[in-house]
C-alpha cells in the first residue's frame, strides 16, 4: 500500500510538473510602429516621396 501511495505521489508530481511547463505564454499585442519608408523610383519616371507608414 505505501509503494502504490509512493508512485501517485510521484506520478502527481511529475504530471503536475509537466503541466506547470508546457503553460501557455501571454505577451500583449505590440502597439503599431511608425517606420519611415525611403523614397524610391516605382516606375521609369515615377519618383514615391517618403512616408511614414505603420505597422
């Protein structure tokens, strides 16, 4: 009786172990990023000024 005690304790522990690792993780969403894009030729006489855009 106190072997079979012994190994759901220990079953119980592990198991609990276990679970207590593979938890989810909870980051909060970034907040959006203004990132300054260059200016840059789109076509052969097109010039796109810089903007900022957000991400």
């Amino acid at each position: 009786m106190r072997r079979i005690a012994s190994v759901l304790l220990l079953s119980t522990l592990l198991l609990g172990t276990g679970l207590s690792l593979t938890g989810c993780v909870v980051v909060p969403p970034r907040e959006h990023a203004r990132v300054w894009v260059p200016g840059h030729w789109a076509g052969p006489h097109t010039w796109v000024d810089g903007h900022w855009r957000y991400r």
